[in-house]
C-alpha cells in the first residue's frame, strides 16, 4: 500500500464529509452515546488532569471527559481534517465548558510533548490510519506513566449491519470482492475487528495489561430513505463507489439494501439497526 497516497485520500474524503456528519451530529451523538460514556468511564478523568481525543470528528467523547477535568483540567481535542474539527469546535462553543483546546493534528505525528497527558481517548480512528501502531507508539510516548489510552474500533461487519448491507450489495454492483473482511494491515473501518488484533497492537506499542470488551447500540432512523440519506452523508467511500454506477444500477441497489435494511431491522415501524463496536483500555 502506498501509505502517503493513502493519507492524502484519506484526508481529502474527511473533508469532503464533514458537512454531512455535521448534518448528522445530533443523530450520531444520541446513538453512539452507550459507547462514549463507556469510553469516559474507561479513562476516569480526575478534576485537574489533561485528557487529549485523537481523530475527535465533532468530539463527542472528550466533550463528555472535558466535563470531568473541571477545575483546572485541560481537554485537548485534535483532528488531522480541519474541516472535522470545526465541529468539534461549534460543539465546544456550545457548551461552553473551560480548559477544551483545539488543535488540528494528525493521529500519526501528536505534536504534545512527551508524558504530558493522563488519558487519550480516540473512538473509529486508529484502525483508519496508515501506520496506526506508528500512533500507538507516540500515545505512549505522550502519556505519564500509568496514563490510560481508551480507544473504540468496530467488532466484525455481520454484528454492523447498518454498514455490512451497503458494503455487500456496493461490491456485488461494483463487482469488487465482499469488502467485509478486509486484508490484515489494510486500513479499514472494520480492521481491527478482532480484539486480538487490537490487544496484539497495544502490546506491540509498550502499553501493558489490554483490556477489550463489546459495546452494543442500536442506530436509529425514520425508515430506509433515512438511513440510506445518512450513510451517504458520513461515508466519502460509499459515495465515490455510487458515482460510478450507472442510474439503473443505482436504483436496483437501492431496492436490493432497502429490503435488506427491513429484515435486519428491531423494529417494524421505524428502522433500527444493531451496531456493536469493541472497547479498548490499557495503561502506559
Ligand atoms: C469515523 S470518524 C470518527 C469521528 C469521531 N471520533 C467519532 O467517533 O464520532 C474518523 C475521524 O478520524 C479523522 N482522521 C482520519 N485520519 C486521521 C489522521 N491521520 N489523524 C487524525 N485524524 C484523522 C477524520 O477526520 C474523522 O474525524
């Protein structure tokens, strides 16, 4: 893989999205709110500490930590696309809290100095990067001994079936390989899947004891339309993968994850998609 090719595509559909996760913030918040307060208890912020949030997006998760480092505390909140982070700063503005500082900053080279932080947390960011035990290595280095790293990356595509129906039937039209069970050192949303490989990455970076466990949510919408119009806002890959369908093929696909959205779904009014995600913690 060419890894700077990578990045700079990488970056690029960041900032291509971030206003449809800005349109979709609220939603995102709400659904995903089991896992970053999972997260925050994980890292236990103290009042006075320093925590820093990788990869942020609209920071959801050390918005929650910034909370808890009151008085005194600092939260430091880093995105590599600047575009990401300015929600996490209209979200930062909104409520107001002290000591939330924003810094654009790329997961793979932190510009912190050495032992500086009590926590980083970074939720669905490590398993995006080129090089993420290169970001491992410089959390640690970042960290004062014994500081946490708490970290969230999703368990295997057939428990995300919000992500797995489109991901499958994209391939099927695309006639590209089923993307669910991407190669290893492939960067990918679901990557690091499997805890081993999560707690191998850990340990491989000098942090000690790796603890993985499972949180569950369920993503809610108002019907197909709605979680079809969602993914397209927050996914910059499903995108280009849908310019290159002719409109027939479109609509056959539409039809085909539709009817598949409904089947998967917990509820029969609404649509109500399951997600799981795994949870990491370990100490520097
Ligand atoms: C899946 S989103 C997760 C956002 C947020 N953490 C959340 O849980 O809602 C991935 C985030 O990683 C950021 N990102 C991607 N590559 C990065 C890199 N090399 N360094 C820092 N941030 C990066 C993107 O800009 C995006 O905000």
């Amino acid at each position: 893989m060419d890894h700077d090719a990578y990045r700079k595509l990488s970056i690029e559909r960041w900032e291509r999205t971030a206003s449809g996760w800005g349109a979709q913030r609220e939603r995102w918040s709400r659904d995903t709110a089991p896992v970053s307060f999972r997260m925050v208890e994980l890292a236990d912020p103290q009042p006075g500490q320093t925590i820093v949030e990788l990869a942020c997006g609209a920071a959801d998760v050390g918005l929650l930590a910034a909370e808890l480092v009151r008085p005194g505390g600092r939260a430091i909140l880093t995105d590599a696309a600047e575009g990401m982070l300015d929600l996490a700063k209209a979200r930062a503005a909104e409520l107001e809290l002290p000591g939330v500082e924003l810094k654009a900053m790329d997961a793979e080279w932190i510009d912190l100095p050495a032992a500086s932080a009590d926590a980083i947390l970074c939720r669905w960011g490590f398993m995006l990067l080129a090089d993420p035990g290169a970001s491992l290595r410089d959390c640690r280095r970042v960290l004062r001994p014994g500081g946490r790293l708490v970290l969230a990356a999703w368990a295997p595509s057939h428990e995300n079936p919000w992500q797995e129906i489109a991901r499958e039937e994209v391939a099927r039209f695309t006639e590209q390989p089923p993307p669910t069970e991407p190669a290893a050192g492939v960067p990918d949303m679901f990557a690091w899947r499997d805890p081993a490989t999560i707690a191998t990455a850990l340990q491989d970076a000098g942090f000690v004891d790796p603890h993985v466990e499972q949180v569950d949510m369920t993503l809610r919408y108002d019907d197909a339309d709605d979680w079809w119009d969602t993914l397209l806002d927050m996914s910059g890959a499903l995108y280009d993968a849908l310019v290159q369908l002719t409109p027939e093929q479109r609509d056959e696909l539409r039809d085909a994850v539709d009817a598949r959205a409904r089947e998967a779904s917990r509820a029969e009014d609404r649509l109500e998609l399951p997600a799981r995600t795994n949870v990491a913690m370990a100490e520097a």
